[in-house]
C-alpha cells in the first residue's frame, strides 16, 4: 500500500514537472514571439513604411542583405549629402568594371567607384549605390545601396531606404560566378558610421529609428555570409538644397521600451 502511494505521487510529481515545462516554454514562445515584437516595433515617424519588408534579395530570389539605414529628402539631396559626408557613387558591375576591381585588389591600388553587384528590393534594383574605401584598394570598404520607397513620407518629402555593409573581402558569387564582396557581420557599425558622416559634414536636420527586421544574432545574406543586427533602421532627414547646418541635429528617441531592447542588445554583444 506504501509503495502504491509512493508510485503515485512520483507520477503526480511527474505530470506536474511536465506541465511546468509545458506551460514555460509556452510563455517563451508568446513572449519571444509576439509580444516583445509587437512591443518594440514602432514607426511613429514614418507611418508609411508599416507594412513593408525589411529585407533585399538577389536577382535569384535569394534573401539579400537587410535594410538598416535610411534618407529623408529629395534625389538632389541625397547626391549633395553623400558627397559632402566623402561617400563616392559606385559603378554598375561590367567586364570592365569587374576588371578594374580585380586589379585593384591585387595591386592593393585605390579605386574609389569600384562596383556593386546589384540587390532588389520590392522588385526593383537599387537606385543609388555609395561607397567609401577602407584601405588602399577595393577589397574593404564600406557600401550602401539606397531604394526610392516614399515620395512623400510624414515630413512631405521623399523616402529612401537603404542597405550600408562592410565589405571585408573580394570573392566569387557562389549563384552567378561574378566578381562580388563578402560582408562582415557587423553591419551596425556600418549603419552607425555612416550616420555620422552625414553629421559631421552638416548634412542632417535630425535622425529617429523605425523598426527594420527586429534583433538578429544569426542572420545570413544571399552569398551566404553571417551579420547580426538589433534590426533598427537609423533615419537621417537632410538638409534641402545641400545647406550645410550649422546646429548638431535634432535626434528624435525611440519609445521607451525600444530603448531598453536596444540597450540590452549591445549590452549582450559586447559579452560575445
């Protein structure tokens, strides 16, 4: 009789473990996946840009590179700002072009217009494309390429999105065989960087965060090369007709509970 009720209150213990682990795991999966993303996502700013992807792709289809930077202003605007911050236009990718990025690596000479192979976004290739060197030749270097998305965004002027990545290495696109960079995972920095080279050259108005694709520690492009993000994408609106400010620029906080997540995230990466 002993041993009966010893056997039965091992199992009620039992049951009631798996259920704890049950119920536990999922809370995990709610708040993991719907409630700290519903939380953090925002785009108070720019309300027109709710329901769009965050993410390039290759001409194959391919998950590309993710969106994390982005212009408020008109063509002309953009062009003035990206020069004045020392970020020069980058050639389309031709035999000719993929040549001279070849000899540029291998002779470690600048070449300051080296292409990009081109990404999509919302079906249409890049409409902009920058670069600016690291080092003295094609092979480092930062990019970005910019997409036209909004021709009038909550501040009555267009919208562009953009991809901005460290390139840490000439190779061979594992799709297409062409001449084409490997990205370094910490495409923040990029972000970041650039960001402040519209600064310092007086180029920005003001800058806010939208919600891109969310914190990613393990993401991959379309060649395959790892990056992790916190998934904000920095918005610097510029100054018009390339009027250089003469005041830092207004910068607009994030909500509160995005601001921790942010703050948690960098906390977490400076452990990796």
């Amino acid at each position: 009789m002993v041993s009966a009720s010893k056997g039965l209150s091992r199992r009620l213990r039992l049951r009631n473990l798996v259920t704890g682990l049950v119920a536990a795991l999922a809370l995990y999966g709610l708040a993991a996946y719907v409630v700290l993303p519903m939380a953090w996502t925002h785009y108070e700013h720019q309300p027109g840009l709710a329901d769009r992807p965050m993410v390039t792709h290759t001409g194959q289809g391919i998950p590309g590179d993710p969106l994390n930077v982005g212009l408020v202003g008109g063509k002309e605007d953009v062009l003035r700002a990206m020069h004045a911050a020392g970020w020069f236009p980058a050639d389309p990718i031709t035999l000719r072009s993929s040549i001279d990025i070849i000899g540029s690596v291998i002779l470690d000479r600048p070449d300051h217009d080296a292409p990009v192979s081109p990404l999509y976004y919302d079906g249409r290739r890049e409409d902009f494309a920058f670069e600016r060197p690291v080092g003295t030749s094609a092979d480092t270097r930062n990019h970005v390429r910019f997409w036209h998305v909004l021709d009038r965004g909550q501040e009555g002027r267009p919208v562009w999105l953009g991809s901005a990545t460290f390139d840490r290495g000439v190779g061979l696109s594992h799709d297409t065989g062409q001449v084409t960079h490997h990205i370094g995972p910490d495409i923040d920095a990029v972000r970041d960087g650039l960001t402040d080279d519209l600064k310092k050259a007086g180029m920005v108005e003001a800058t806010y965060q939208i919600t891109g694709i969310g914190p990613t520690m393990n993401g991959r492009n379309g060649e395959g090369d790892p990056y992790y993000t916190d998934g904000e994408i920095w918005v610097s609106r510029l100054v018009p007709e390339g009027v250089k400010s003469a005041v830092p620029p207004e910068i607009l906080p994030p909500p509160a509970f995005v601001g921790f997540k942010d703050r948690l995230w960098h906390w977490a990466v400076s452990l990796l």
